[in-house]
C-alpha cells in the first residue's frame, strides 16, 4: 500500500530483524515503535494460535520501571486497585486513570522487588504522567523505561514450548505470577501472561542485543509443536472480549463502561489518583457500557478504520469500536460502547457503505 520513512522517532524493536527474517508483511505503531500485525496469512495465524502454538513480537509493551525507597507509594497512588496484597514474583491486571476517572492506560503491574516495580503498559505515555505525579507528590522515586522488550508464546501449545526451553516448573505458574532467570546467557522474566485467551506465556528479554537469539532458540524448541510467526490477533481478541485501550477507548472512558469495574476497589486511599472521581461515577451509574454485537450478515465485511455511529431507531446510541470476522462463529462481530439503556437482545443498525447492517446486541466475551 505505502512504505514507511525511518526515523529516530520510531524506534525499532530489537525484535525486529528476526520478524523481517519470518516475512512480516504489516506493522502498526504503538509507543512509537512498530509492532507486527501480519506475517501474510491471516487465517494460518489464527488457527495456529487456537490450536498451536505462535510466536509474537510484542517489545512495544515497554516497561515503565518505578525503583526506590518510594517506588510502591507511586505504584499505588497510580493504580486505583488494592496493591497491598501484592508479592514479589506476582502481576496484576490494573486500569489507570487520570483525576476525573478517565482511563488512560491499562498495564500489567509486576512487582519486582519490594522497591521496584514494572507497569508493562498499553499504547499511552505513562513515562511522563508516573514522572509527573512523582513529582508533584515528592517522592523518592526513579521512573525510567529499562531495556525490557516481552516476546510472547501464545496458544494451547505454548506451555510445551516454554517448558522445553526454561523447564517444567513453568507449568506451575499462576496466572501472571513471573520468575527472573536466564536461557545461554541472555537475561529474561518468565510468565504467565499474553493478550489471548488460548493460554501462554510472556518471555520478558532484559538484553536487547540478545534479541535475534532469543527468538530463534524459542523458534527452534518449538519445532515440534510446529511454531509459527504470530502477533496480537484481532480477531481472537475480539471473539475473547479482550479490551484494546486506545481502540476500544475514547477521552471519556472510565473503567466501568469498559467491564473494568472489577480491577477498581474504591477502598483504596484518598490519594489514589482519580479514586475521587471513581466513587463519584460508581455512586451515579456509568453513561454507557460495552457490550458485543453480532452483525445478521454472514458475508465477511470489511471495516477498516473504526469507529461507527451505532443506531437504534434512527437515533445514535453508540459506537462500534471495531469489528472481525470470526473464523468460528462465522459471522462479523464487535464490540459496542453503547448507551446504558441499550440492553443484550436488542436489535442496532450501522451504515457502511451506503447500506444498513443490523445486528444484535449480546455480552461480552463472544466466546
Ligand atoms: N502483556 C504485557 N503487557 C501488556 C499487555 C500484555 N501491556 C499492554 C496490554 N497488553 C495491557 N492490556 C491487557 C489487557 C488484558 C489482559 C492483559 C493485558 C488480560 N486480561 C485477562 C482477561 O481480561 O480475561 C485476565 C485479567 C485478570 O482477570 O486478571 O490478560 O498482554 N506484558
């Protein structure tokens, strides 16, 4: 379609070169890098994550790390969920959101160390607001973004692949929980984490350098379960319900609307940023909320850029803030941030293309 133009602005993974090597054939950005989005056969890709095992660059999950004396205060003055319970060794799912309870980022939080922290963050700037509040609050606190770069292993065979490499006791992992250790020299967290719902793991890479190794010793003792080249698929992530912050989120979205109510506990201090404004929303009902919508058609149709007016009536209720094909319920499906008095079973038009496609409303996930 068009190229490219380098630039030091977009800084490339340390992934990169292995993913031209496999025959990428998309990027999109994010964090101002570039992330794989197709190695050329989209279905292939698919099945090989639903069935198999897929192999991803995911390095544009860069690490936000808060170290020192302060490091845990920032961590929970950033994240409106309960903290406190949190040990080393474990991850756990946290929405951001500014002072007016607006979401800006939802990043996997790990806890390093007692005195240090990782936020592995979505595609928003949280560099800047962590330095920020650090700042303004006075605290003894470094905030910086390390040399860390994940690279996923996702589907039913992942597991198989990661224990060949790091051992079996990668198999024992909970959900999230993580482990420091090290394959041939090169430096990496193990964990059990990745955007699916097919199961897998997250081999976080702390050496940069190390990159075109790292990928081929996975690729290698992956053979056997027939490894291939995949990336963040959209439409398993849209049949699994999982929310793209950014995609899915305008500069109005709270947790609420978008079904993270459950990562929010407004028991949290008083100088949790945006804890105020949370109460407030959970006390009034959130305006709209995101449910799924199975188009009527079966006749694959292609969106593009989103999002769509949602109608009701001849009346906007919502968007359609994106929508796949499912190569399982073979129909079109996406996701709706719709008005509160919108419930599942009611019937939404969209106009695309000069025509109206109608569909249904239903929860999340699809599958
Ligand atoms: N891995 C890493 N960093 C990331 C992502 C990742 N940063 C950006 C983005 N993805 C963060 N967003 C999500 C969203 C959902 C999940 C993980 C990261 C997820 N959710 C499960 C769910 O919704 O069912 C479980 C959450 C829970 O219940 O705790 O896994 O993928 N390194």
């Amino acid at each position: 379609m068009f190229g490219i133009t380098p630039s030091a602005r977009l800084r490339p993974s340390p992934f990169f070169e292995a993913t031209l090597a496999e025959g990428v054939t998309a990027f999109t950005t994010y964090n101002h890098m570039l992330m794989p989005t197709s190695y050329g056969d989209p279905q292939a890709e698919y099945w090989r994550i639903i069935n198999g095992a897929s192999l991803w660059d995911v390095a544009v999950e860069r690490q936000v790390q808060l170290s020192g004396p302060d490091a845990g205060r920032l961590a929970q003055i950033l994240c409106p969920r309960d903290l406190s319970k949190t040990v080393v060794g474990q991850g756990r799912y946290v929405p951001l959101v500014n002072h007016h309870g607006v979401l800006i980022n939802d990043p996997i939080l790990l806890k390093m160390a007692e005195d240090k922290y990782w936020l592995s963050i979505a595609d928003s700037n949280i560099w800047f607001w962590a330095q920020a509040i650090a700042a303004e609050r006075g605290l003894n606190v470094q905030v910086s973004e390390p040399d860390v770069s994940p690279l996923a292993v996702q589907g039913p065979l992942a597991e198989n692949v990661v224990a060949a490499v790091f051992g079996d006791w990668v198999r024992e992992l909970k959900y999230f929980a993580f482990r420091q250790t090290s394959i041939n020299g090169i430096p990496v967290v193990v964990a059990r984490s990745g955007w699916s719902k097919q199961g897998g793991f997250e081999v976080y890479l702390m050496d940069g350098s190390k990159a075109t190794a790292l990928w081929n010793l996975m690729k290698e003792a992956g053979k056997p379960w027939d490894i291939g080249p995949g990336n963040p698929n959209f439409c398993e992530r849209v049949e699994s319900g999982l929310l793209s912050y950014g995609g899915d989120t305008d500069a109005q979205t709270n947790p609420y609307e978008v079904r993270l109510g459950k990562y929010v506990d407004l028991h949290v201090a008083d100088d949790v940023v945006g804890i105020a404004a949370l109460r407030r929303i959970h006390a009034d009902g959130p305006r709209r909320h995101q449910l799924g919508v199975v188009w009527d058609s079966t006749e694959q149709a292609s969106f593009g850029f989103f999002w769509y007016d949602i109608f009701q009536k001849g009346q906007k209720v919502g968007d359609l803030t994106n929508c796949a094909w499912s190569y399982r319920l073979k129909k079109n499906i996406g996701f709706a941030l719709i008005s509160r008095d919108c419930k599942p079973g009611d019937s939404v038009e969209v106009l695309k293309d000069g025509k109206t496609l109608t569909g249904t409303l239903q929860e999340l996930p699809f599958i």
